[in-house]
C-alpha cells in the first residue's frame, strides 16, 4: 500500500478506536485496535497522534448521511438497484469523521461511559436522560436498548418452565418505540443503531440499508459489518450488495469474512485477497485466521492447524477463533493436543463461549457426550446468539441416540443463522436415522443450495433418492458430486457403476467401472481397491459372447486370482468361463475355416 494510503489507514483507525469507544462499542474497538497494531510500529510513528479531519479521508470512500426514508435511496434489497443509481452523494451529504462531544454536559458523557463499561447500564441511562448531542443521543437510545434487551432475557430465564409463557428466543416489546424514537438519522452510529433494532424485529430489508448508509459514512465501525453480515441470507444476495458497499480496505476485509461464512472462498481468490492485506497488516491475527478457516472449510486441516499454531505462537492469550481450532484438532484426531489447549486456554478466561466450546469438544472426543453437552450449553448461557454451539449440542445428542434432542437442537441453530450449511446438513443426517428420507432430502437440499461444492452433499442427496427408489436423481447427485473440490473420484464412479448395474444399464456402467480402473492402475492402488471392477467389465465381455476384449478380460481375472482379495475366488470361475468361451471361438474357426465370431449373444456356448 502506498505511504499516503498507509497514512489514511493508520489515522482512520486511530479515529475509530476513539469514536467507538466512546460509545461503548468495545468490540468494535478492540478490533480496530487489533488490526492497528499489526501494521508495523516503523510505519505508524510517521502518522501523527490527531484526529481525522475532512482533508485526511481521501477520495476513495466518500462520507455521507443519510435518511432511510429518502425516496431517491431505494431499499438495499431490491436486486434491481444499480451501484451507480443507489445512494447517490452530494456535498451537502458529508458529515466529519471526528465525531467529537457536542451540546451535552461532558462530565455527564463520562460519567455515563464510565457507567456503562462497568456494566451498570440502568445507572447510566439515568445520567443520559434528557441527552440531545450527537454522542449523548445515541449513548442515550444505546443503553435503552441494552437495557430492553436485559429485561426480555431475564423474563425469557424466568418463563423457560412455563409453556404457556414460553417463546424459542427472547422477545424485546421496546424495539418498535425505539425505532419509532430514532426516526430517520443522519449520523452514522444512529444508522448502525438502527439497523440492529430493526433486524431484531425483523425487518431485514430495512436493517440493511440502514447499515449499509452507515458504513458507507463510516466505514471502520467493525460491529457494523459484523451486524450487516447476520442480515445476509445468501451468496446471491452478498453479490448484489457489494456494488453498494463503499470503496475501502474495509470493505475488502468483510468481503473476504463473508467468504469463508458462506463457503464461496477458494484456495485462489481469497488467499490471495489475504495475503495482499498481510503486506499492509503483517502480524494480524484476524486476518491470519481467516486464512487458516479458509483451509479447514476445504478440509485441509494440517495447513489449518499449521497456522492456529503460528497465531497461539505469536499471540498465546488470544481466546478469538479457539472454537475452530478445537473443531480443526478434534477433525485430526489429536485429544492430547486438544486437551493442552483446553487447560492453557481456562486459564485465559474460562467465561468465553469459545473456550466452553474447546472445553466440549475434548469432552465429545473423550467420548463423555453428557459434559460435552453442558459445556456447549454453558457457551449459549455466555451468548445467546453462539450459534456454533447449538449445531454442535446436535450433533453430542445424535452420538448419545437422542435423535429429537437433536432436531431440535438443529432447529435453534438454522433459526439463528440459516447460512450454517452444518445444521441443515445436521437435519438431514437425523432425519435419516429416523428412516423418514422426504424430510431429509428436504434439508440435504438446503445444505447442499449452501456448499454447492461439496460432495459430501451430494453424495447425501444420491443416498436419499436411492432409498425413495429415484435412481435418475441419485444418478444425477453423483455426477454432480464429482464437480466438486473434495470429491473422491473413484469412490464416485464405484458408486455411480453399481447404481447403473442395478438400473440394467450394463453399457454406461462399464464406462464408470473402466474410469476405476483407469484411476486406481494409475494411483498405484492395491488391485483388491478394483477388483469388483475387473470381475464386473469380465462379467459384460462374458455376457457378450463376443470375441473382443476376451484376452485382456483373462488377464484381469488371472491378476485376480493370485492376489489375496475377496474377489479372488469369484475371479477363478470367471477365468474357467472365460476360457470355455475362448474354446468355442478356436472350435468355431476350425468347423468354419475362419476365425468367425459368433454374431450375437444368443449363440450357445454348450454342444461346441
């Protein structure tokens, strides 16, 4: 990155770590924070300890209010919007990235910061009554919503034991006359502020536009982009919104983070985009990490592990990311490992959802599913909206036979975040244990519509339309199974041949059972990995009754017949078989004065 363009970055995120702050926004502090500090201290000494002003922003990501009631905004949702029609931009829009104290009492500002980082959020609304500035308002709207928000919980915890009573999830009657209350700001936190409000009370559509005006006014909110990544529902829908995303390294960063959370991200594309923002940020441990879930999305958990254990090395109190770094251990198979890490990291903090969930799966891979089970509950009591955890509460109760504990756990998780592939993939693989195949291929659908690419999905889907008697569709899933990134090819074709030998489509099926062998013969495979395949392509030249491909079928079940394989026997009678066929050919041309085949499958091989 060029020094002027390290110069914005490093004041932008200076000026983010103190606007943020200020309105108690400590995630998104922290990380900017974070990713500050990974650029080189050599590079940062030469940017001067200031706030950022108008001049300093640069053309590139342009700053704008707005009004989610403007007519000339059409909604975000609209897969007709076109980049250059949506939210368009004028001078009287800008609004300063410094966005400093103004027209309330300072002391009370502070006293209510105070306040509320220490978590006494009724406390600090009293102080912000009557708040009218900038920062004020929304401290002010902020810690109502927190405080809405705590009182819905408490009632949800009190109401569990009573069904009549009892709601899946939390409900906020506040959040209407809260919305109501913020109307139609031009202030960019009060966008964001918005848009969470009205994602709570699901209005999606309009929750993402008003983040998106938000962060296009202020791109280094970093809670704003994690919010806008819970409104998206799909790939198609992240595609159509990046037109309108504004123009910034930002931007770059949660393209890549919704990459890997929706499972589009490739080994090409998207280590590439890290490995370009590393040159700028060197020692981010975010960034880092993305980079090893993009391997352990693609199943290449040793390069995953290589690169967790590079980030504990290098920072080895960091509890962010631990829940993937178990799941990559419990993957590999390493429990003493796993079990290292669980102990180093209860030391750190034992109250973060990440470490309940470390902690259950070293359980889980001990075999004691019951702890497991409470630790990944205990990671849901931490937050509510830790949705890993319900996939994983499934999959502990499948282990322990409990299929409707696991529906239901599984249930809880696509109803938080239907982009899990995982849980829906979780809903298929129950259902089939139940025998009940149309509710599974219903939910194999949603997971395989998630990971296009993933055979293991398709693989499912073919499983399931074999059982409900649909050969053609598990016919197609196969083939489509082997588009993808991880398929087994020759496990593949074994089962495309078998599906076609059982549909009488003896000819295709020896295409398959030759693309095994062709497969195995050149990965040096052991010959019993193909000797079904010998003995079936044997099998059709016998059937034939034709003289083409006789000697090279001999030659098969004689390479058959001497290894140690099931098949082996199997392959002696057909060798027997084979050279009876071979007799009646040399009989025929001496009868005949010629080397004549018989012309079709009917000529009797008995009384030659």
């Amino acid at each position: 990155m060029a020094s002027t363009g390290l110069h914005h970055v490093v004041v932008e995120l200076r000026q983010a770590i103190n606007d943020c702050s200020d309105r108690g926004l400590t995630t998104a502090a922290d990380w900017a924070s974070e990713l500050l500090n990974s650029i080189p201290y050599s590079s940062r000494r030469t940017v001067p300890l200031r706030s950022l002003s108008n001049d300093d922003a640069g053309p590139s990501f342009p700053l704008q209010s707005a009004s989610t009631s403007t007519p000339i905004r059409p909604s975000v949702s609209n897969p007709n919007i076109s980049a250059e029609s949506a939210m368009e931009l004028t001078d009287d829009d800008a609004v300063p990235m410094n966005l400093e104290i103004e027209e309330d009492d300072p002391d009370s500002i502070r006293r209510a910061q105070g306040l509320l980082a220490r978590r006494e959020i009724l406390r600090a609304a009293d102080v912000l009554r009557g708040c009218k500035g900038r920062l004020g308002r929304f401290l002010r709207l902020y810690t109502r919503y927190l405080m809405s928000d705590k009182f819905a919980d408490d009632r949800w915890n009190a109401d569990q034991y009573n069904k009549a009573k009892w709601t899946p999830a939390p409900v906020n009657d506040q959040l209407n006359d809260l919305i109501n209350e913020i109307g139609s700001p031009s202030e960019p936190f009060l966008l964001f502020l918005k848009g969470i409000l009205l994602f709570r009370a699901k209005k999606r559509a309009e929750a993402l536009e008003a983040l998106i005006l938000s962060l296009r006014a202020y791109p280094c909110n970093w809670s704003c982009w994690l919010q806008l990544g819970l409104c998206i529902d799909s790939v198609e829908e992240f595609t159509r919104l990046q037109a309108l995303l504004p123009s910034h390294f930002m931007t770059r960063i949660f393209t890549i983070k919704m990459s890997v959370e929706l499972f589009t991200a490739t080994l090409e594309n998207t280590l590439e985009a890290v490995d370009t923002l590393l040159e700028t940020f060197p020692a981010s441990s975010f960034l880092k990490a993305q980079k090893a879930l993009v391997f352990f999305n693609i199943r290449e958990c040793e390069e995953a592990e290589r690169i967790f254990d590079e980030i504990q090395a290098a920072d080895p109190n960091r509890v962010d990311d631990m829940d993937v770094y178990s799941n990559v251990l419990y993957v590999l198979e390493k429990p003493t490992k796993l079990g290292d890490v669980a102990r180093r990291m209860i030391k750190v903090n034992k109250d973060r959802p990440e470490v309940c969930c470390l902690i259950g799966n070293y359980h889980s891979m001990r075999g004691d599913h019951e702890k497991a089970v409470l630790y990944f509950r205990r990671a849901l009591t931490l937050d509510k909206s830790y949705i890993a955890a319900w996939t994983l509460v499934g999959h502990e109760y499948v282990e322990m036979k409990n299929p409707q504990a696991a529906i239901e756990a599984y249930r809880r998780a696509v109803d938080v975040n239907r982009k899990d592939y995982r849980a829906w993939y979780g809903l298929g693989q129950t259902y089939e244990l139940l025998d009940m195949y149309s509710y599974s291929l219903h939910y194999y659908q949603r997971a395989a519509a998630l990971r296009p690419y993933d055979s293991r999905m398709w693989q499912a889907l073919a499983t399931c339309y074999t059982t409900l008697k649909r050969p053609v569709d598990a016919l197609q899933c196969l083939k489509r199974a082997l588009l993808g990134d991880d398929a087994d090819q020759i496990q593949l074709y074994t089962r495309i041949a078998s599906l076609l030998d059982s549909s009488g489509d003896r000819n295709l099926a020896a295409t398959y059972h030759r693309k095994i062998v062709t497969a195995c013969t050149a990965t040096n495979r052991p010959i019993g990995d193909y000797a079904k395949s010998l003995v079936a392509l044997a099998q059709i030249v016998l059937d034939s009754n034709s003289l083409e491909g006789l000697r090279e079928a001999v030659e098969w079940m004689e390479q058959v017949r001497e290894s140690s394989c099931e098949e082996a026997g199997a392959a002696g009678d057909m060798v027997r078989k084979l050279n009876v066929l071979a007799s009646s050919y040399v009989m025929q041309a001496r009868v005949e004065g010629g080397p004549q085949a018989p012309t079709g499958q009917d000529t009797p091989l008995s009384g030659r």
